[in-house]
C-alpha cells in the first residue's frame, strides 16, 4: 500500500474509532431512555465528535502541546472527516428499515450500526486522503505525535 494510501486508512480508522465510540454510547443512551429518533441522532453526533476529537487530542497532549493548540489542530484536522461519517453513518441508520425501532438487544440494532460505520469507512477514507494529499488533516496532527516521523 502506498504511503499516503496507508495514511489514510490510519486516518479514517482513527476517525472511525471515536465516531463509533460516541455513535454507539448515544445510540444506546437514546434507545435505552426511550428518546425520541431526533434526540437520539443529534445526541449520538454530539458524542461522536467528542471521543472523535478526545481520541485525537490525546496524543498531542502527551507530546507537550498545550490545550488549546491541541484543540484547534484537531479541529482543523479531524472535523471535516467526522462529519462525512457522521452523515454517511446516520443516513445509512435512518434509512435501514426498522433500525431506528430496534431495541439494543435486537440483531437489527447492531447489523444496522456495524453496516452504517463500515459504509462510513469506505466514504471518509477519500475524504481523509484528498485531505492529506494537501497537507491537512491527519497529516496536520500526525507531524506533532510523539516520535512518530512523517513522510
């Protein structure tokens, strides 16, 4: 796999993690509660960008960088590929029949969630590589990792 290829798939995996992290907890939050579909889905975006920003901000505050560096890289770097999962993923839930009726112990909860996340992956990982064929996104974040080295 080419670099910025294999760069990418990081990026997105990365992405992916915290999204699904954030999607699952608000999905089964809202479920759980008996939550209106809306408020579920904006809770589950919320949480998403949460842990999908946290995740990215970890490391750089390992590394040294202060908060609010932190923060504004990684908002500059993650936001745009969190947002392409987060409509991808949430589309795919609310148009899956019945996924958005199912309780948390129904198989069509989850098969719903794990085929929006995947269909996620496949249309942020572009996303993440156009970004970091300019120099932006995870390319952003990765220069600052603690020894990692960037090509």
């Amino acid at each position: 796999m080419n670099p910025r290829n294999a760069m990418a798939a990081s990026a997105t995996l990365h992405c992916l993690t915290g999204c699904a992290i954030g999607e699952i907890l608000g999905l089964m939050i809202g479920t759980a509660a008996g939550l209106s579909n809306a408020t579920t889905i904006v809770l589950a975006i919320a949480l998403a960008f949460v842990f999908g920003y946290g995740l990215s901000t970890l490391p750089l505050f390992r590394a040294g960088m202060a908060a609010k560096a932190a923060l504004t890289l990684v908002l500059a770097a993650d936001t745009l590929s969190i947002a392409t999962m987060e409509v991808v993923d949430n589309l795919v839930v609310v148009v899956f029949p019945g996924a958005m009726d199912a309780g948390l112990l129904d198989v069509l909860f989850w098969v719903s969630l794990a085929v929006a996340l995947a269909a996620a992956y496949v249309v942020a990982f572009p996303v993440n590589r156009w970004l970091i064929d300019r120099g932006k996104g995870h390319a952003l974040t990765m220069q600052h990792h603690d020894g990692h080295r960037h090509h």
